[in-house]
C-alpha cells in the first residue's frame, strides 16, 4: 500500500481509468458481434445500423485515448 498522499490518489485515478477502459472495450465487442450477426442475417438495414453504431463507438474511444 502506498504511503505518500499524491501515490494513493494515483491508485484511485489507475483504478478509475481502469474500469473505464473495461466498459468500453466491452461496449465495442458487444457492437462488433452485433455487426457479425446482422452480417450473417443478410438483413441490410440492420448491417448499416450496426456498422454505424461500432464506428462511432470506435472513433469515441479513438478521441479518448490518451497519447
């Protein structure tokens, strides 16, 4: 366990982004799988629907990523 204050408070933000991380990389392969479906199904509104749907959960996550 961390003793110095400024350590302690970068656990929590590590913990945070951590999680944060979690729910969209499971929100992304929740689309994706969502876009392989509606590809199998043949259904070509729904492939656009999904298709657009994990692109913009994509392109957030891309502007959101630290560099």
């Amino acid at each position: 366990m961390a003793n110095i204050k400024q350590q302690k408070k970068r656990i929590l933000v590590a913990e945070r982004q951590r999680m944060e991380n979690i729910r969209y990389r499971s929100s992304i392969k929740t689309a994706f799988r969502r876009l392989i479906e509606a590809v199998q199904s043949g259904d070509a509104a729904a492939v656009e629907a999904a298709h657009q749907h994990f692109i913009a959960l994509v392109d957030r996550e891309i502007g959101r990523a630290h560099v």
